[in-house]
C-alpha cells in the first residue's frame, strides 16, 4: 500500500520486514516530515521498539543530508541489539542515536534543539502525558510534535486524552491535525509557514473507520 502513495517507496522494505505498529500512510508520513519539515535541530523520538518507525524516520534525515534520529528507549523487553540491528540492516545506524533510558529521565538532561518529536512510548495517560510535556520545552519554534494511537481509530484512551488535553490550537500550537492514529501539532513561531504532506489520509482513515465499526 505504502508503494501508492507519494513518496512511499523509500519505507516499503521497512514495512515489510520490521515488526511493529504503524500504518503504511503513517510511515510515509514520518518519513516525509523528517525529509523535508522545517527547522533546525534533531529529531527525537519517544518509543522505538524493533525500529520500524525509527527506520522510516531514519530514512528521511539520511534523504535529507543532515540531522539525527535520537530513538529513546529503555528496551525493558530487550529490544535494543534488535533495533541496531535493523538500522544496520538499511544503512541507517549512522543517522540515528539509540538511547536506552526511560524518556523523562533523559529529557531532565536534554541540551539540543528538537526540530520533531514523536511520542510512541508507554500508552497509560500518565506515561503518555509525562514524555509530552516533559520533552515540549525542548521543541524548536515551528516544531512539530506528534502523538502516536491517539485518534478515534486508535484502541489507546490513554493517549487520546492527552491530544485532547495538550494537542490544540492556542498559546503553544499554531496548527494541529490527524492522520492515521497519529495527532500532529505545530508549535508557534515558524520561520515560513509550511503544511505537512498527507497523503493517503482520506482513503485510508475512511477504510480503517469502517473496519473499526465491523470489529
């Protein structure tokens, strides 16, 4: 599926071949916003599992030229080797940065500028809310900072509370959406103003409502 889309040969193999939880117009998602979304700064990422979006995150900075994916985990299920190993496997390892931590514990010490942030770490509300508003100080203005399983066509409450709660238009974001199960949010301040690429959201989020409705 994800080979239909605009730009989403680059993240088929991943799919493929890496187990995880991410839809194929989520990956191409990820993979866009971290090719060509705005600003300065690394790309961090909450949650990383066996790597899959890591990979199409990965992927797009190596596109890019230029950055970093900071893939931050404590692997409590011994996930790490896994998650190098797959980055080696697609040429990535040197476009991200596995650290193995528990988020909140590594933002109390973070010193770089965060260009994207994505939040797919421990779904309870209270982990969820923790790795957002722990790691939202450190967000670049016109940053983007999205929140994984947290829509309708999620199955998490947890994360879909903290979207409604956090991820809105006002004081902190200047634009906000969905697609798939992803919240994004824009932070203020952006040098240009500059729309995320969504391909396959009305085609896919329309079928996957329908198959949560017949579930």
């Amino acid at each position: 599926m994800a080979a239909l889309l605009p730009d989403g040969r680059p993240v088929c193999r991943v799919l493929a071949s890496v187990d995880g939880f991410l839809y194929p117009h989520e990956a191409v998602f990820l993979y866009r916003l971290a090719r060509e979304g705005p600003g300065e700064g690394v790309i961090v990422e909450i949650g990383s599992f066996r790597g899959r979006s890591t990979l199409c995150l990965a992927l797009g900075v190596r596109r890019r030229g230029a950055g970093v994916v900071c893939a931050v985990d404590p692997h409590l299920s011994g996930t790490a080797a896994e998650l190098s190993r797959n980055l080696e496997r697609f040429g990535a390892l040197g476009a991200a940065e596995i650290i193995v931590a528990p988020s909140v514990q590594v933002a109390a010490t973070w010193r770089r500028p965060v260009r994207l942030l994505f939040v797919d770490g421990n779904h309870e509300e209270y982990n969820a809310y923790a790795d957002v508003i722990s790691w939202l100080p450190h967000l670049a203005p016109g940053g983007f900072l999205l929140l994984h399983d947290s829509t309708p066509l999620s199955r998490f409450p947890g994360p879909q509370k903290v979207a409604a709660r956090v991820l809105k238009v006002g004081p902190q974001f200047e634009a906000t959406g969905t697609i798939g199960s992803i919240t994004w949010a824009q932070r203020r301040g952006a040098a240009v103003p500059w729309s995320p690429p969504q391909a396959g959201k009305v085609l896919l989020d329309g079928l996957l409502a329908r198959l949560k409705e017949a579930d």
